[in-house]
C-alpha cells in the first residue's frame, strides 16, 4: 500500500519505504491503543488530523489532489504498479475480481 501511495503522488525514489512503512505501522497502533485507552484525551478526530498531518510530509512530485485512475492511465500496461495494485486487490478479495466503477 505504500508502495502505491508513494508512486501514485509521484514521491522521490529515495524515500526509505522499509521505514516509512514501519514508522506508520507504529504510529497506528500507538493511535489505536490512546483511542481505546484514553479516548477523552485522544478523540478520533484528533488522530484523523495527526494522520493528515503526517502522511502530508512525505515529499510529493504529483498535484493535489492525486487520481489513482489518472495515474494508473498514464503508465505503460507492463508498469510493475498494476500488477502490484492487482496483487493486493487479489488478496483483499480472496482472489475475486473488484467490481468495476
């Protein structure tokens, strides 16, 4: 999912994707167990604006806002997002093809 996010909002190729990734799991299981824990002092409402707040500092070379579908049509057939994007959309539907928009 990263992987996607990342290419999709057209971000440098020197991004750190092993720690990104791992950084962002920990901040949502760390948001997760405030909320649950402490949700007076951590509303959902305030998580939700961290989160924006985060995921908009990592670099972006695309416009705001960022199409998937815009960005899925202006690579080539063979580009190695579709098949990523096929594979997890694969996993998430047991193996089903999405319905289409």
């Amino acid at each position: 999912l990263l992987e996607v996010g990342l290419r999709v909002r057209d971000s440098p190729t020197d991004v750190d994707r092993d720690l990104v990734s791992r950084m962002l799991v920990g901040n949502a299981e760390e948001g997760a167990r405030l909320l649950l824990q402490r949700p007076d002092e951590y509303p959902r409402e305030r998580l939700l604006r961290f989160t924006r707040w985060l995921t908009g500092t990592i670099p972006r070379g695309a416009a705001y806002p960022v199409s998937l579908r815009e960005r899925l049509d202006g690579l080539p057939a063979d580009d190695p997002l579709h098949a990523l994007i096929a594979a997890h959309a694969a996993a998430l539907t047991g193996g089903q093809a999405p319905a289409d928009d």
